[in-house]
C-alpha cells in the first residue's frame, strides 16, 4: 500500500490572533507547545473548529449515526 500524503490541518488560537496549517502528524505536539509557552498550558490554540466539525460529521456518517 502506498503511502498517503496527509493534509495540513488548520489551528486557531483566538486569544493570540493567530491562525496556521500543520502537518497532520505535528498537530498534537504544535498545539500542546503553544499552549503550554503562551498560556500556561490552558487550552487557547485548537484544531479549527470548522474542521472538527466536518471531522465529526463524516466520522458519525462512516459509523452510521447520519
């Protein structure tokens, strides 16, 4: 099976203004470090919401709830 190039995921962080693309691979860690550098680790910077949401929707229509 060949390998499959993921997308960058958009993350938002209302509190600083800021809004950037990583790779999916980095996100957990990118987001983990800013929260923990510029809020004292409370959780501020996100995966867009956006995208949750539409991660939601078609997770929920793959397990047959939609």
């Amino acid at each position: 099976m060949a390998d499959e190039e993921l997308p960058d995921i958009p993350i938002v962080c209302e509190t600083c203004g800021t809004r950037s693309k990583i790779p999916f691979d980095d996100v957990e860690a990118t987001v983990e470090r800013h929260n923990e550098q510029r809020h004292d680790g409370e959780e501020m910077a996100q995966v867009d919401p956006a995208v949750m949401e539409l991660l939601a929707d078609r997770v929920a229509e793959d397990i047959g709830l939609l």
